[in-house]
C-alpha cells in the first residue's frame, strides 16, 4: 500500500501544468473561473496605463477595501498624468492621506513629472522604459506593460508567489529540515517543503502565462492568490486549478503539518504602545466657548469661525516627514491638574495600526467637554465602534484643565476650512473624521 501511494505521488508530480496539454488546460481553467468569478474592481475597467499603475502604487501593502475610495478621489483630483506632474507635492500628499507608506506619494509624483518631461505626459509601453521611471519595480512595470499594453510578461505579488509554492512541486530541491514520519512515508510532501527561489518563481510565472491575454492572466493570479490560494485556509475544494496542484493533492488525506508547508516569511509581530493626542479648538472671533461648544455638537456654521491646532513634522524626519498631526505625546503630560482629572479631558480612545506597531490612542479634548459627555469610543481599522460612556471629571474649582503638550510649542492654529488641504497623518485623520471636523 505504502509503495503505491509513492508511485501514485511520484506520477502526479510528473504532470506538472507547465507542460504540453496541461499548459493548455491550466490556462483555460484559470481564465474561465477568473471571467466568472472576478471582483468588480475600478481599475479592472480600464486599460489606461496611469489609471493601472496607480492602483498597483496604492495596492501595495494595503487593504483593497482601503484603497477603493482613496483610488476614486484621486483619479477625480488628477485625472491623468499632466495633473498630477503640474501638482505641489503637499497637495498630492493631502490627497493620499489615509492611506499610509506616504514615500509611494512621493515616487508617484516624481515619476509623474519625469514623465510629463521625457514623454510628453504619456507612459512609455514597454517593460524596460518603465523600469527606467523612478518608483516602478520589476512587478509594478510588468503589471503595467501586461494590462495595459498587452505585453507577455508575468508578475509576481505576495498571491502569485504563495499559489507558485504550492502548485509548482519543488523536486529539485530538498528540505534542510530533519524528514518527519510523515514526509518519509510522503516523497511528494519532502519535495513541498522546500521553497521556490525567487527567481525559480518569476521563471515559472513566465512559463505558465497566456501569451494571448496576459493582463487577465497576471489579474487570473493574483485573484486566485487573494481569494481562494490563502495563506493559513486555502480553498482548495473550489478551487479552478486544484487537479494540478502539487500541494492539494498531496494533503487531500490530512492536512499538513507547519513544517511540511512552503516555508514563507513569517509575519512580523506587532509592537504595541500607547500615545496621547490633543484635540483643541479656537474661536477666531474670540468665542471660546461658544464656538468649542458647536463644534462639539456638529454646528457647521460655527465651525466656518474656528480653527483647530496641529503640528507639522519635520522635513527631515524620518516618518512622515513633512505631514500634519495632531499634537501628541508619548506619555501623559505631567501637570497636577491633568494628572488627577485627565479622564475629565478623554474624548475616545482609538485603535490605530502602523506598519509592525499598534497603537493605543487616547485623545484629549478640553473646552469642547464642557457641555459634550466624554466616552471611550474604541474606533478599530474595520470600522466597528465600541461606544462606553466615561465618568466626567473636573478640578476641585469646577473647572476644566488646559491641555499642556510638549509639542505646542512648534504648534499652529489652522481654520478648520483648510484641514482637508493639509497632508494629515492617516491617525490624525482618522480622529478628525471621527470628530465630524473633516
């Protein structure tokens, strides 16, 4: 029994879909399940090359539900390349706010401007004059060149490369970890554990594409990758393509152990920490309470009147340099007043996540409490809010205590008018638009 399992693995992994009629039948089946079953994204409706190659800029690392609205508000604020060249960089910024990464912004606004100036605002259509604009990588320029120019290249994202893993069978290479009961009895598991190269992954990429529609296959992969190849609960019983995966046929019977899988990258662990905020409001017709009072209660015409404080990062720092936040420190300020009653000052406590660190941020707000409930409103990156009323505090005069920041003193007072211009941080505008302030 155990010998005819191995001969039976050793036949599967023969009929690699690389080859002859299985290339064939591969690329049919992953374009017809990727004709019927695609998402209905934007940037799937077009082949304009900026259109394509800012989708891909904004992807990066990021969520497709994030990006969706950004990618909208974008394309109507710079609708092609000449407008976004003739931009200011602040302003491209002010738009790009809440997505994060703030340097693919940066790129995408001097790749624009080089090439207003060296092709006349028109993207160059082949894959070594995208390679040449700054900003734009192996994959991002075959992206392009595929979708929007029909060019045979194949790319190769975090999807593509995890479905490459487990349909191409490895059998060159062996794992350098100790052989389990498991991968002794299984020859086709022993030859799973060992990952593609890097560049073995672009090489099979390539081989597998449809030279006759190579933007939908690229788009195929990667659909595939994102929506059934996932990385901890694949999919595999619906999977188009299962009959010539390695991986699936080899843990039809059981699922494999960690140590038996295509040894990935493991995901960084989180760092958590705390900060505070300030939010504060000023009359400019010297109503201070008055006006923080409307603003607290949604009062847009009030609001026209009012400017809020924000500080602006350094140019030369080495997050985010050059963008708006709100006030902020790493500690609770250390004044006796906020010391005793700063629960008096918390306005909502958000959730808030950066790269490796998640950040728990209390935001502060003073005069705006007054006639304004304090509450503990936990807002998480997918929108779900847990709303706690908190215990209003005040000093033992019955007043409410000044905020006192560090930071204050590079502060500037900004009418609220022109916060949506400004290049905000994605936590600051987060809580702005929690506030109901932009």
């Amino acid at each position: 029994m155990r010998a005819s399992r191995n001969i039976a693995a050793r036949s599967h992994l023969a009929a690699s879909p690389a080859t002859g009629q299985n290339l064939k039948a591969f690329r049919r089946a992953l374009l017809r399940w990727y004709d019927r079953h695609r998402r209905d994204l934007p940037w799937r409706q077009t082949r304009d090359p900026y259109a394509i190659w800012l989708s891909e800029i904004m992807l990066q690392q990021t969520r497709v539900a994030a990006v969706l609205d950004h990618y909208r508000n974008f394309l109507e604020r710079f609708p092609n390349v000449p407008a976004l060249a003739a931009a200011s960089e602040e302003t491209v910024l002010a738009a790009w706010s809440g997505l994060g990464y703030y340097q693919r912004a940066r790129r995408l606004h001097r790749c624009a401007q080089q090439i207003a100036q060296r092709h006349d605002g028109c993207f160059p259509r082949d894959l070594e004059s995208l390679l040449a604009l700054p900003g734009i990588g192996r994959y991002t320029a075959a992206a392009i060149a595929s979708i929007a120019f029909a060019e045979p290249v194949a790319v190769v994202d975090g999807n593509v490369a995890r479905v490459l893993q487990r349909l191409i069978p490895t059998g060159s290479t062996q794992t350098k970890s100790a052989p389990t009961k498991s991968t002794r009895t299984n020859p086709a598991l022993t030859k799973m554990a060992a990952a593609l190269t890097a560049s073995q992954t672009w090489q099979h990429a390539q081989t597998l594409l449809d030279p006759a529609r190579p933007g939908d296959f690229n788009q195929a992969m990667m659909e595939l990758g994102a929506t059934l190849c996932l990385p901890r609960q694949p999919r595999c019983l619906i999977c188009p393509v299962r009959q010539w995966c390695a991986w699936q046929w080899c843990t039809r019977q059981r699922r494999p152990s960690q140590e038996e899988l295509p040894r990935l990258k493991p995901p960084s662990r989180q760092t958590k920490k705390q900060i505070w905020c300030a939010l504060e409001f000023r009359n400019n017709n010297d109503n201070d309470n008055a006006n923080a009072n409307a603003n607290a209660n949604g009062n847009n015409e009030s609001k026209s009147n009012a400017s809020i404080r924000l500080v602006r990062r350094s140019r030369r720092a080495s997050l985010m340099p050059g963008m708006w936040e709100l006030p902020q420190a790493s500690e609770l300020p250390h004044s006796s007043a906020q010391a005793a009653n700063w629960r008096a000052l918390l306005w909502r406590t958000f959730r808030h996540s950066i790269t490796t660190t998640d950040y728990t941020v209390h935001v502060l707000r003073n005069d705006a409490l007054r006639n304004h409930v304090p509450r503990n409103d936990v807002l998480r990156d997918d929108g779900l809010r847990i709303d706690v009323p908190l215990r209003t505090g005040v000093t033992k005069n019955g007043s409410h205590p000044r905020l006192e920041f560090p930071s204050l003193i590079h502060k500037r007072w900004i009418p609220i008018g022109r916060v949506p211009q400004l290049p905000l941080t994605g936590l600051t505008r987060k809580i702005l638009k929690a506030g109901g302030i932009i």
